[in-house]
C-alpha cells in the first residue's frame, strides 16, 4: 500500500521535478572552452541598421490589405549570420481575426467563412510584398556591405486562431535571394 501510494505522488509530480537515477556514471571529460575571442570579428552589418530594416518590414507588412490589413504580431526581427547573410522573421495575421472572448463567446459559421476569404486573398498579397521587401533590402545601403554570397531571408509565420479554417493556407512563407536580390526563392511550409 506504502509503494502504490508513493508510485502515486511520483506520478504526479511534473517529468522536471522527477528524480532521475543515471544508468552510467557521469562523464570525465570537461567541456572545451571556445576558441576565439567573442565580438573579435565585427560583423559588416551593424545592429543598428538592423532595427531600422525592421522597423520598415514591420511598416511594409502592415501596409498590406490597405484598410483591411496584415498585422503585425510582436514585430520583425532581424540578425546577421557571419557566412550565412541577413535573416528576418515575423509573426502575421493575414486580417485582424475576431477572438473568443466575453463579450463575443462564439463565431459563427459565416464569419468563419469570411474570414477564411479574406485571409486567402491577403495571402497572394503578403507574397508580393515579401517579394518587394527582398528587392528593397538588397537595394539597401545598409546591407551593401554583405558579401556576395550572401543571402537575405525574409520569414513569415502566419498565425491562426483554433477555430479557423485553416485549409490552403500555409503556416509560414520563406522567401530568400541572394544579397544582390536575384534568385528569389519561395516555400510555402
């Protein structure tokens, strides 16, 4: 009776908190320092101009739909990559989606369905504006100091609700090209 009710409490406490007993003893080797000294190479892209592509993705993001637009969950953030290039990711919701809440407990089966619709129409919209943002940071005097084969990545994740309809609809885009904005290619994920 003792086991089964310490089995119990074991059971109940969260997988962290469980003791766990190692199977072999505990390794001698040490972990190796790094090599290098941090910030030693200064990255051609400063941090600064970074924030201020940003701040035009997010900008740019907004923008499109017009009156019914994208919008911008928590904003764009952007960091080089030494030997890899620029990247930039951003929370989206294609339309400002109703939420549940108290004042509106349920949606009903027409809002569904329009909201749907319009979030596939913003969907060709986002693209093309994606697009547009790799041009104008290729464009960008900002990144001009890149190497050449660099890339520069602009990255989408689209935000759904659980009562959406989310048939057709990926869950994010990525569109990449090369630092002088050629070669754009595009995953729908």
């Amino acid at each position: 009776m003792r086991s089964a009710a310490l089995l119990f409490v074991l059971a109940l406490a969260p997988a962290g908190a469980q003791i766990q007993i190692p199977s072999a003893p505990p390794s001698s080797v040490a972990a190796k320092p790094a090599t290098g000294t941090v910030g030693s190479e200064r990255p051609p892209v400063a941090l600064q101009a970074l924030t201020a592509l940003e701040k035009d993705i997010d900008g740019r993001i907004m923008a499109t739909g017009g009156a019914d637009p994208c919008v911008v969950l928590g904003g764009t953030r952007g960091l080089y990559v030494l030997g890899f290039g620029a990247v930039f990711t951003s929370d989206v919701d294609l339309v400002n989606s109703p939420s549940i809440g108290l004042f509106q407990p349920t949606i009903s089966p027409e809002q569904k369905a329009l909201v749907h619709k319009r979030k596939v129409a913003h969907l060709a919209l986002l693209q093309n504006t994606m697009r547009e943002m790799l041009m104008a940071l290729a464009q960008s005097a900002s990144l001009k100091s890149m190497s050449g084969t660099d890339q520069i990545v602009v990255g989408v994740r689209l935000m759904y609700r659980p009562w959406e309809d989310t048939s057709g609809l990926p869950g994010q885009i990525v569109m990449r090209a090369d630092r002088q904005g050629g070669n754009i290619r595009t995953e729908l994920q």
